[in-house]
C-alpha cells in the first residue's frame, strides 16, 4: 500500500547545503533522527525520510519550502508523530518538517474566547496554560498530539458531541504554500462571508496543500459543573443504542464514549483499574449544576431502558481525571494485551441512526476473525474503532485486517457514513476516497494540482493514484 | 463598480434552440423576467441576463451548464433575489439559471437531526414542513430566501450565536461543476476525515466554483422552552456591552439583536407598534423552563449594569411572533423612511472584544453624513449593519455611503474583523478582499482557475480583477 515506485534519489548537494546553511543543528541525518520521522502509532511500516528539518518560525519554514520546491524535493509536515495512517511516511522521499519546536502559545484572548498558538502546541500545553483563565479547549483525541497536527487531519475525539471537532473550532490559520509564500487564511471575526473558505479547505488536507504553522482556536469558558458517570450493558448494541437515544433526545451530553469487555479488560490491566469488565459507556455532562443533574438523571433513565446496570456517578476532579485517563490510555492499553503486536484501527463513521446496527454487524463478525479485537466509540457521533492486534510483517494477519476494514468500510459507505470519522486518509485509506466521494474526487485532485503543481507537499497522501 | 468591460454578444442562435429544446415555456428572453432576474434588494443597479433559464432537476441544471459551457455564455444561479450585494447581476450577460423551482424536501430524518431539500427551498418552508415533528432549521437570515441561496452567500442572521451560519449547519452538498459534472460533496456522518473538505468550499463561494442543487442540513430539537425579553438603552454602545457581557459569561443566548432608535421609530411605522423609540435590545433564550429563566435573569443583571431600563419579558408564540417578525421586517421598514430611497447595508463583523469601540465610532461619525442611517446588530457575533439610504442615481449620496463603508471596513479589518459577517461579497465588496485576504487572494484565484477554468460561473463576483 505503501509501495514506492523508484527509491527517491540523493538529497541534491546543493539543497543539503542550503539547508545546513540555514538550520545548523537542526538539519538532520542521522538515523535516529530519520526512523524516528518516518513512522506514526499504528501498524504502518516505518518509512523514513531522507533529512529532518526541525523549524522555529513561520518564515523559517517558508524558506524551507522554497529551497525544497526549487529542488522538486517532497516536504512531508511532522508535529509529535501520533498519526494512525502513515501520514508521515516518507513514501517519495524528501524531507520530514518537524514542527514541534514552534510551540508558542501567542496570544489568549479571553474576550474573544480564542486563542492563537503555533503549530506545534500540544492540546495539553494550551489547556495547561489555560486552566488559571477559567478557560479550556475542548477537541480531545486522546493522544499526545499537537493542534497543528490535529487541524491538518481534522481531528476531533472524545468530546465532538457537545463542541464539534477541529473543522468548527479552527477559526484562523497560517500556512506556508507550495511556492513558499505565506498566507494566513480567515480572520478573527465569529463568522464572515469574505470570500473562499480555505481555514476548512486546509484544516483535514493533511498537509498536502499547505503547511498550517500558526491556527487561531476558540475557546470556551469551563462549565460551572462537571460530572461524569459510567454504566455497564449486556452488549455493545445497547450501549450504542442509549447514547443515540441521549442525543437524539437533545440532552447535551459533552462526552459519550463506549468501550467494549475486552477494552475494559486491557484498562483494568493498564491501569490498576478494577471495574466491570462488560461493555460500558463513560459519560461526561457539563452545564450548570441543575442542568447537569437534569442531563444525569435522563441519561440513567435511557440506559435502564437499554438493560443498564451499575449506573455509577463520578464528580469532582481526581474522579474525572482517572476515568479519562484510563479512556486516554487506550490505545496502549490495548497493545498491552498482546505485546510485540501493532494495532489496526479501523476508525468509520455513520449517521446515528445506522450506527446500532453497523456496531451490532461488527460485533458479530469479529467473532470470526482469527486476532484479538477491541471496539471504542465516540458513538454520540456515529464514531467508532475496531482495533485488530496484528504483526504486521505477518501478510495473513494483514490480510484478515484489510479484508474486515475493508468490508466494514464498504457498509459504512452504504449507509451514507465516511470511512474514517477522525484518523485521517493518509496512506492507508486513500483507495476508499474513490466510492465515498466519486466524481468529488476530480474537483479535489483539481484543487492538489492548482495549489501544489509540482506535487512536494506530503506526497502519497490524501488522495488515490 | 458593476462596469461591463464591453456589452456581452447576442447569445449564439445555437444555444437558444438548444435550451428552448430542453426547457420549453421555462426558457424566457421576456424583458420582465430579465428584468426581475437582474436585481437584488439592495443599491445595486440592475443588470438583467439575456436569458432565462427555470430548472427543475440537478441533471437539468447539469445539462444547461454543459451547454452554457460549449458555448462560453455565464450561468448566474439565481434564488429568491434577495441579495443584498449585486449577486445575480448579468455583469458579463449570460444565463440567469433560476432554481426557485426546485423546492422538493427530499428528506427529513429526525433519527439524524437532519434533512436534504433542493436549493429551492426557503427557509421558512422547510420550518412549516418541520413544525408537526418538533425540529426546526435555525439560520434565519430574515428575508424569505432559498436555503440554496443561504448556502451559497454563507448566511446567517439572528441566530447564529447560539448555533451558527450556513457553515456550521450544512452538512453535504449535491453541486454541478463548470464542465456539467454532478458532484456530492460529504456524507451524512457528523464528522469525516475524509479528503478536502468541498462542501465547506462550495458555501459562500456565491456561484463561482458550482452551482448548488441540493443541500442536507442539519436540524434541532425545538427546544422546551423559549421565552424572548426587550430591553432600551441610552445609546447604542450601551446596547452593545451588554450582549459581549452576556456572551463573555457562558450565557447560550439564542438570538441578541441591537435595534437603533431610528430603526425602533421605523418599526414602530412599519408594524404598527409602540414601542420605545430608544436604541433598543431584543434577546431569546432557548432550553428546559429552568435554564430559561436562569438565562434572562442574567442577561437582566447585566443589562442593568449597562443602564438598561423597561427590561420586558415576553413568553407565548404570539408574543415572540410579534417581536420577530418586526425584526424580519426592518428592511422593508427602514426603506419607509424615505420612499424612493435604496439601502446600502454595511456588514463589518470583528471580534466581539472590539465591537463596543467599533459601534460607538459609528455611532459619532454617522451624525455628520448627509443621508439617514439606521443601525442594526447581530451583535453576539460582533457583526452590526449600518443601513445608509440613498438615491443610487445621485452620484453624491452614493459617494456619501462608499467614502463611509469603505472607512468602517477598513476600521473591521484592522480590529482582525471582515467587510461582511454575512451578507457576501457580490460585485459589492470584492475590493475589500485585497486588505483582507493579502496573499491568501492567490490560492483563491488558483482554486477558481481550476474549477471554472472558462470563467463561466457568475463571472465577475467575489474574486477582485
């Protein structure tokens, strides 16, 4: 899938000395260094790149690019390497443009209730720096990522059910384009008409069509009350099913994720844990203190409805904190149950009122299915993952691996429903562009073409051959 | 502004015959028909289109575009006319294509809280069909537009601080390209990493990169309660701080509009009311009894603090009917001012820390204009309108109303603010794009060149010559 059609070429002489010239220090090849770059968290092989250049500042990486373009070299963007689709492989070659050294946290604006921050903030750097101002950012995706990271694969995660994902909270970009030129894209007006959205063409673009080094959030004021509770189901499909209940009700629940026996059991493992090891749903309710306890009292009345059991309230903060940091852990939890093995994680996306269904088909079939399976959900929005614990070296277990994705992508796709929610195409969901978006795709190869024609921006991405 | 480089040419002999083919009766060249397709409701002269095209399916509008296309005429998408920026001016001759035919609700999905319609479709038709089941689409931009429409200018109106323009609420789009293709871009699923993101792309791109066919929006429960309150003010920058003051403290208010006394005084002509003719707050909050009341006892003590007096609840349909419809027609009011007059309506938006300064500016240097001004705001989202009423014939008044816009755009996009929140940009404001946009024009103009490589859709709109 990865396949390079020719092994790139030497870096030009020319380039790595101009490159050395500008960067000292912080131009790389060291092997370290490039295996280190070539590689994200999931079951993609690594795939490094020929020289890592670690930016401080917009104009710095403005004049990387031009160096890079004038040379035709590919730049492929990193921030803290959490990608789960080979975003960051090297598939052409050319350089990795590490970001995470622009980590300046520019101005808070708490009148405006946004934020500017460099590319390479993490979301728990700003929220850290955010807590003393009554103040959070809410897009959540569990990982330690950063924001610029999290804007170009429009990221969203835990709490998109109440606050939206990184398409509705990116309010303002700057970016570095192909030619070099810098553009900063929208203002910092709550809405405007001004011409071509390109903060929403880029935000998701996954660096293909520009390179996000500043992006402009909002943010919201903490909620006076927090509570969270967790409740157990005889099955996946009632847990799914009493969340689509919650919101369709209109209950404004800020985090509804599900979490299946065999997840419970690599957390409990984790993370000294010891709670039932049934499929579960973790709930999070913000508001002010009645309507958080309206919002409780009409979740625990759905899921008794559903078969729920041990509805279980947790408030103040050291309770919070663990609940989600166990969610948080997951990834690793899970690989935990298997070590030596990667995770594949599928990662569709449906309309809520398909999502029971397709979660109860998924639940059947992996019965079947010759590896270890694990399934969470951001099911308040149609979301959710299967990870399948494979040695990816090992072309059987790929295969098994492909062919349910594979099979799960295509009902997704049927029912109106996307073949990944959060992760991002990079390299490993490209062949499914082709039936979810059919003649779309022309006018976005169009797009890919006009503002990158001489192909450097992370190529191999995005879009099929 | 709306200069012709040169007068368009007859449309080719060819092309009529083959549209009165496909259309029959619903291809017109009558002078009333260009006449009424030539014209929006604002300064802007008219400026009819040689033909008339009714369309009453995507694959119809698929096939005029291909023919338009051989033939290199424009196709101006035309909706209910009430642009307010030159929108559906035949700049450079060409077809109007009307699309107000097309108003099937293709399907409501309360499962999903969402629903498709053809851009057709007003607003207020789809709220009538939606009304027995307890959902309601809530951008409300006033006017009785197409929900076509409201997507391609990026509408928003009276509610979008509580949930958001045409941006935020739509979903997926069918669209036909410059070459005649059919595209849908997104899915249903609430959320997608998946490819550049074409719906949010093709809303506000005003008819320059597609025409949209259909739109799958997203709906809301009717909420629980709803209850408005009015409450009158020494100035207007009073006005002002109050609803920041709301907004900055976490109050969800529904809707939050500022009403200047000029413009109380022509409702009051209008509508036949007798309110207070002092600038003037109109609030609604929306959520359970409780939370109701909560809101409006903050928006109360806040409105006090800022020398509010007669705060005045009002509860029941007929009450909140009466106050919003006197809203919706202040347009049509203040044009009762001064009969024979046309409004030129500003649209500035900043970031809502800079609103205050912005009206009370406004406010000062309007007592020195020549010509009568109201002054209206969606003030939660810092976007206010300043209604300047003039002879457009008489070069001085038209002057007045440029030399004033063209200061206080300049003001907004200085504050990190836009030349319009909502209204688009039309032939009105594309200068404006230059200051605001810098170097992100280019990118804009390559993705138009790609698209609509002729130059057939609605030449001569958004993007600056």
């Amino acid at each position: 899938m990865n396949a390079i059609s020719r092994p790139p070429a030497d870096l030009p002489a020319a380039l790595v000395a101009a490159l050395s010239a500008l960067l000292g220090e912080r131009f790389s090849r060291r092997s370290a260094d490039l295996e280190q770059h070539g590689r994200g968290e999931s079951y993609h092989p690594t795939c490094p790149p020929q020289a890592v250049c670690r930016a401080t500042a917009t104009e710095e990486v403005a004049r990387i690019v031009t160096l890079c373009a004038a040379h035709r070299v590919p730049v492929i963007p990193f921030g803290a390497g959490t990608s789960l689709e080979g975003h960051v492989l090297a598939v052409a070659g050319g350089i990795s443009l590490d970001l995470s050294g622009m980590n300046r946290i520019v101005a808070v604006r708490p009148g405006d209730l946004d934020a500017t921050v460099e590319a390479g903030v993490t979301r728990q750097q700003l929220n850290a720096w955010l807590r003393d101002q009554g103040l959070f950012f809410p897009v959540d995706p569990g990982a330690e990522c950063t924001l610029g990271g999290m804007a170009a694969t429009r990221a969203s995660g835990t709490n998109a059910v109440r606050y939206g994902t990184m398409r509705e909270n990116v309010i303002a970009l700057t970016a570095v384009m192909a030619d070099g030129s810098v553009i900063r894209t929208g203002s910092r007006a709550r809405k405007s008409s001004a011409g071509y959205d390109l903060t929403r063409l880029l935000v998701g673009s996954e660096g293909t069509l520009g390179i996000i080094t500043e992006v402009t959030l909002r943010l919201y004021g903490v909620p006076e009350a927090v509570s969270a509770a967790i409740c157990h189901f005889p099955d996946v499909a009632s847990a799914v099913a009493t969340v689509t209940d919650i919101v369709q009700a209109g209950n404004p629940v800020a985090r509804a994720e599900m979490l299946d026996d065999m997840t419970m059991r690599a957390i409990n493992r984790y993370s000294k844990t010891a709670m039932a090891e049934a499929p579960t749903l973790f709930l999070e309710f913000h508001g002010s203190a009645a309507g958080v306890e309206e919002q409780a009292a009409l979740a625990q009345e759905i899921a008794d409805g559903h078969g729920g059991t041990g509805f279980e309230r947790a408030t103040g903060h050291e309770a919070l904190n663990r609940l989600w940091h166990a969610r948080h852990n997951v990834h690793y939890a899970v690989l935990g149950l298997s070590p030596g093995r990667k995770l594949w994680s599928t990662d569709v996306c449906v309309p809520l009122s398909q999502l029971t269904e397709l979660v109860r088909w998924a639940d059947r079939e992996r019965a079947d299915l010759p590896v270890m399976t694990s399934m969470v959900g951001h099911v308040g929005d149609g979301n959710f993952h299967m990870g399948l614990l494979i040695h990816p070296d090992d072309p059987a277990e790929l295969g098994v691996a492909e062919a349910f994705n594979e099979r799960l992508v295509e009902r997704a796709i049927a029912l109106e429903g996307t073949c990944t929610g959060e992760h991002g195409v990079g390299t490993g969901k490209r062949k499914f562009l082709v039936k979810e978006h059919g003649a779309a795709l022309a006018p976005m190869r169009a797009i890919k073409a006009a503002l990158d024609p001489l192909g450097i921006l992370n190529p191999g991405k995005v879009l099929p051959d």
